[in-house]
C-alpha cells in the first residue's frame, strides 16, 4: 500500500520516532517555521502523533502540543501518515520501525547514521520495493547539505575525494586541548560539563561515529556499497598536548578527519587524528563546528562548513528532507534521487586498500638516548626501509639525558613505515613508545 | 507545446546556444561523465546543435563533434530538443532567445547571471506560464551548489545573511596584493596575464558581476524579488598596498565582500571592500576560489567554498541543473522547485534600506599634521557624531611632518560617519583624502 495522496488543504501528516533532543527540536523549527514552509512548498507539516519511552516526562511547550504514544502501531500503521521520522538513534528497535513504515508505503526520514551505516543497504532495497524513499541528509554533517551537494549537485564529477571533520565532540576536544593546552581528559570532562560529550564518550572519541558518517559519504561519492566495517578507525583519546604543540610550532593543526579517497587500485577509507597545514580551511575549523572537503574532477575543490550537530542544525536537515519527500510524494518513484545518488543497479563493490597500503606522510616523536650515534641509527633504519625525511628536529635533552626528536616524512606506505618503526623500537638509544600520526597536506 | 518525451533509449536532447570557455567546458564534461550521469540517472545527455558566431573557429575535440549552426532557429525550433543551454553570456540576444526557448516548451538552464539579476522575475513568469523551469545554479559561485542549498536544504530556515566572495577575479587581485604587497594596477596586469581577467576588468573589479550575483542570492535567500538596481556597489581599484598592510598588521584580511542581511525594518544589499578578522574562514579564502556564508535561524552559521569561475567549476553546476531537469521532465511542474525556492505567489516585496541607513563599523585612515591638539580636535568631531572608536593609532610623522592616523570604530549608522568625516575633512590638520573602508566581524 503506497500513500499517495496529499489532504485536501495541502498539508502532510508525518508521524514522529522519538522525541528527545532532535525530536523536539524538530516539532520546535516545523511550527516556528510553518509559514516559511508553506511559502517554499504550497503545503503544511502536521506531526500527527510522536513514539515516546514515557508519556509522563516533562517536554517543551512545541512538543506538549503533540499527541504522544507508546505504541509504534499507532505511526506505523495509520494510513494518514505519509512520512515516518525516525530520531531515535541506535540499531534496534529503529530498525524494526523503519522497515515496517517503508512496508507500509511511507517515506522514511532519518538522523541515524549508525543504521545508514550498518542497515542501509538493506533499507533501501526494501524501500525501493515499496516505491517509497528513505533520506538521511541529517544522518551526516548536521545541517551541512553534505549528502544532497553530493548526490544531486556533483552528479557530473568522478569524485575522488571526501574528507571532513564530522564529529563535533572530538573537534571540540582538539580545539581546546590546542587553546588550552590542555590535556585529553582535561578537555573531555569541559565538553562533557558543556554538554558536548555524552557520560559515555566512546563513539564519539574514538572515531566511530565518524566512521558511520564517512561510510556513508564514500559510497554516496563513489557509487560503492556502504562498507562500514571496512572502515581504519582511530580515535583522539591517546593525543597528547605535547603533540599538539609540536605540531603547532611546525606549521599544522592536529584534526580528526575522516579521509575517503579513490585510487585506481581500491580505495582507502579511515579514521584518525591528522596534522593539516594551520593555514588550510580545515585547520581552522574549531569548537564542535563541521566541515567536508570534497574534491571533483570537474568542480575541483570545494568545501561545506557548519554546525554538526545540535537539535536546530539537525532539524533543519530533517525538515529539507520533508521538503524533499513533500515535493515529489505523489510522482512516481522515477522521479526521485536515488538512495545513494546512483540508481540502485549501478552501485559497484569497489577494492578496499588496507591500512598498510595507504600511502601518507607521518610525524614521528621519539625519545632518544642523548649520545652521538643516535640520530644516525634512527635515520639509517628510516632509509633502509625507504621513508624519507621531509623534517628533523632535535630538542636538547632533559636532565635524565633524554633527548625528543621530532620527525616529518614524505609520504610512504604504511606497512613500510611500519617495518622501520618495529626496527627503530628495538634500539637501545630509542626509549619509551614511538608517538606516530599521520600528516595530510591537501594538496596531493 | 511542451516537451514530455524522452526517448525510448533514455536519451535527453539538449542545445547549446554559445560555444565558448563554458560551452566547451561544458561539452566536454558531458562526454567524459557521461557513464558516471547514466549511473546517477539512468539517461543519456545528447549535445545535438550548438549555436555559433563563427563556423570557422578552431574548437577542441570535444566540441568538434557537435553540429554547429549560425541560426538560432535550429535549436529553438527543433521539437526534439527538450533542454535549452544558454551559455553565451551578456543581456541581448540571450534574453531574446531563452524567452523563446520556454514559450516553445523546453526547459533552460543558463549561467548568466546578469540576464537572471536584470529579467530573472519576467522570464520566471515566462517559465511557468509554459509548465517549464528556468535553471541558474552557474550563475553564482561557479560549482558551487549555493541555489541549491539556499532553495532545498534551507527551506526550513529563515535565513538573515548571505555574505560571499563571489567574484573570483577580484579576489585574485586582494590577494595578490595582499602577498605581494602589490599595487591594485600590478595585481590587475598579473591577472590579465593569467587569464582571470578580461581586457576590460570593469564589471569584475567594480563589483557590477558581485552586485548581479548578491540580487540572485538575497532574493533566493529572503523571498524577495531581484532587486539588481538597489544593490550599493564599490570596487576595488581606490583600494591601495597601505591599507591592506595596516589591515593586515591590526589583524585583518581586505575581502571585497557581496553583503546581503535582513533586519526587521528592511534589507541592506551591499557590495564593497571590507575588513574582516584574519581567523575567520572567509579571510582565509585565496586565490580565484569563492565563499559564501549564510545564516539561518536552524541552521545557525554555515559556508560554502569552492572555484567559483573557471570552464570545468561552471560546467559541474550546469550538468547538475541538467540532470535536475531530466530527472522531473515527464513529471508535472508542481513537482519542481519554485525558481527562487518559493513560490511565485508568495514572493514578497520587502523594503531596501539605503546605505546610510546602514550600521557597520568602520576603519579611517588619515594623514595628519603633526600638531599637538590634531587627536583632540579628531576624536571630538566623531565623538559629537556619535562615531564611537574601538582602537587608534597613531604611525611617527613623516619629515614633511604628517603623521598618519588609523582609526577603527564600533558599528555606526553610515549617515552619522559621513557627517562625522565632512567635518573633519574640513579640519585644517587633516591632509589628503580621508580613506574609509567598512568592516564585518562575522559575529553580529
């Protein structure tokens, strides 16, 4: 059973999944912005009724305005809902709802990056079967129109590079460890007492949030299957404030990026703390703002910068979504973007580079035993195992006569630099662990 | 007579009035993605005449496959073409001709913005009159998807202010100076060398291109008509290697900025060089790239960077309003997205503030007889104007004895900083012309 017709009075009846942070944040901007929407779109948005945990918990005045249930039966069966939001976040029982309301014959809206990650194959499929769509524009980048940019705007590029910082929490967490000087967990329990970071920061600090993004971004700017577990992650809480300053004093900021980039043999997909050069735009994007850089065989370089996150930004890219379904909910399903912005049987499983395959730039800090010969062993064990040096500097060694060496290189493959790291930790003038990070010019 | 047909194999019929940079940018972008557009929308994009001036020009490859015609008639008149492309730039005949393109049914996509800032609201009406669409995304910001984003993504929010680098030559030629420390005339020549300007620079460096883009853009933005002709423009050939040097060395870049915010009481729409804080990303944007800022009450502040001139950048956003086209060509028109992302009915009139209604802060440069009751009399003048200064000044008297004074003020209404500079350009101890330059903070 498809939905396919709009109320008389021109208004579209969604049913709500969930009604916490985003949820009411998007009950909030669809009454504050009802008249603009109207204007854009000749129809009205009715939250006709919204899922929740607990009828009694105290809520916004927007969101006291909307019927409330603790039945999904009653959204993902009323014929009159024509677009389930799904703002729950989390694998189950979102997934459950999502597919029966596709079953349904209702469009799907969505914020949930983890279920994009791991289910979306799956849903959109089932989607298709059912002619009906499943967006996901907030699921990425917050606000940022990082998917729709990618699906419909670049739709004549081979596109060979998507990079970005899309997680706010880690990026607040580096901007101000690079302020402050402060240390990670330092930094961690601001964001946390700013609200910034969840009690439990796991997914955000270690880079598997990102990873659900960056799947995401990849195989829409690919035209390849969504391929999370394929995904090198990396998170920033093992960052140092000393690494931070080093790397301020040789010319770079350290970022979280999540880096997908198309090469001929495969392509590399990962997660990890990354030094870019302080005078790129990406270096200057602070506090829990983000941004993805794209680059195109025809537009070349571009970049999209906003808020990542938060209940407006988030809602604002819910609502596009409406919109979108809104535009098109009675044409026929031909008309629609595909899911991943190439048509369903044109999606093609591309060679995933390992880790140890990817070819980057490193920074290397050592602590070295302050003793002539040093410097030499450390640099022939570089050579040997052909890493070539870009930088080198030596600072006066501390009263224990330990001396740090910071290194920059060239670019090299990691399973290289892995052998001459393994070689030079077994040097008796090499004391504690090596620190390593990757380097990303932009510009290659 | 409307164009509903595509052809049984899925190809879409597309001509191309003017064969130029763009034209052949274009061209040769549709042959070499074309797999990458089948993939994406399942539909071929056939070039079958381009309209030229000379039949004789040499032409690339590309372009040498396409059949040429001198007679507008050949395309305008073929029932099988269902997509106009208009590409040759300047008011007549392009108006002329896109206007007979929709009467007869075919959808347009275009990149002159000067035909959209000038006829946009009558060929719009043209447009739907016929069922059809009249597409402009090249027309701003090159690749970048800025109508898009403004027409789509935002359509939840109400937006407050578009701000952009829009014109890539002029931001060359600030940069240039700025790294140089170059003369305007010197930065001009080294652009024309390289090809990013034209002979005569005049609609570039006088901010005519930025004026037409910003009507584009604030109409789109606010649901407003285009107002070309209320849009308060300067350039930037007054600006001299001084004022970008004490800029720099008080912490700011010279961007020459098109301005467009919203207020309650009406709408400044103003083009002009401008300091801004060198840490914000719109400072950081070098070179021929484009930038443009926006903020929404969901979205909150948001920026989008890319190449916003250049054959491949343009073609990318031209290909893009193409595959948009086809996508809904059978459909029905209710099905597109309004012109200016609102719907005709529902574009609003809104009033125009005049620049001197403006309120902005200011830096002033003034050389200064070395006297000591020259501050007093200075400061007394704009204090009674109620010109309030932010920071001052003062560089050592040069051996004729005229020192110069570099002032920065808090946000005035330009009414009141012109009565301010009248008096005191009447004071004996100011020398020379008085220079004034505006200044956005990026956080109001």
């Amino acid at each position: 059973m498809t939905q396919t017709t709009q109320d008389a009075d021109g208004r579209v009846a969604v049913g709500l999944l969930g009604l916490g942070t985003v949820g009411s944040g998007t009950i909030t901007l669809l009454r504050r912005s009802a008249a603009e929407i109207e204007r854009r779109c000749g129809a009205r948005i009715e939250v006709r009724r919204a899922l929740v945990r607990d009828l009694r918990r105290a809520r916004s005045a927007d969101a006291e305005a909307v019927p409330l249930t603790l039945e999904p039966k009653d959204i993902l069966e009323d014929p009159q809902i024509q677009i389930v939001v799904e703002l729950m976040g989390g694998l189950e029982p979102a997934r459950t709802y999502v597919e029966a309301a596709l079953c349904a014959g209702k469009h799907v809206v969505t914020a949930n990056k983890a279920l994009i990650a791991k289910h979306g194959s799956a849903l959109f499929r089932v989607a298709d079967e059912h002619g009906v769509t499943l967006s996901f524009e907030a699921a990425v980048g917050g606000g940022i129109p990082i998917i729709k940019t990618l699906r419909e705007s670049l739709a004549s590029n081979r596109i060979d590079q998507v990079i970005g910082i899309v997680n706010g929490t880690s990026n607040y967490i580096l901007t101000e460890m690079a302020q402050g000087d402060a240390s990670f967990e330092t930094a961690l329990a601001q964001a946390q007492a700013l609200g910034y970071a969840e009690a439990d920061p796991t997914f955000d600090v270690e880079g598997i949030d990102a990873a659900h993004k960056l799947s995401i971004l990849a195989a829409i700017a690919f035209g390849a299957p969504i391929t999370f577990d394929a995904v090198y992650t990396e998170g920033i809480s093992h960052l140092t404030a000393v690494d931070i300053r080093f790397a301020h004093e040789l010319g770079y900021r350290i970022k979280h990026l999540a880096i997908a980039i198309r090469h001929h043999e495969g392509i590399e997909l990962r997660v990890h703390p990354t030094l870019v050069p302080a005078h790129r735009l990406m270096a200057n994007v602070a506090g829990v703002m983000n941004a993805v850089f794209v680059r195109g065989d025809a537009i070349g370089e571009a970049l999209l910068y906003g808020a990542g996150a938060g209940a407006a930004a988030t809602a604002s890219a819910v609502v596009a979504d409406i919109t979108d379904v809104m535009r098109v909910i009675e044409a026929e399903p031909r008309y629609r973007v595909p899911h991943l912005g190439f048509r369903a049987g044109a999606i093609e499983p591309q060679p995933l580079l390992p880790v140890s395959e990817v070819v980057t730039a490193y920074y290397l800090r050592l602590a070295v035993i302050d003793h002539p010969g040093a410097l030499a062993e450390i640099t022939r064990a570089l050579a040997d195992a052909g890493v070539s040096i870009e930088s080198l500097r030596q600072l006066p060694p501390s009263e224990e006569g330990v001396a740090t060496l910071v290194l920059l290189t060239h670019g090299v493959k990691e399973a290289q630099l892995d052998a001459a790291l393994a070689r030079i930790g077994q040097l008796d003038v090499v004391r504690e662990r090596i620190t390593r990070l990757r380097l990303h010019q932009f510009d290659e």
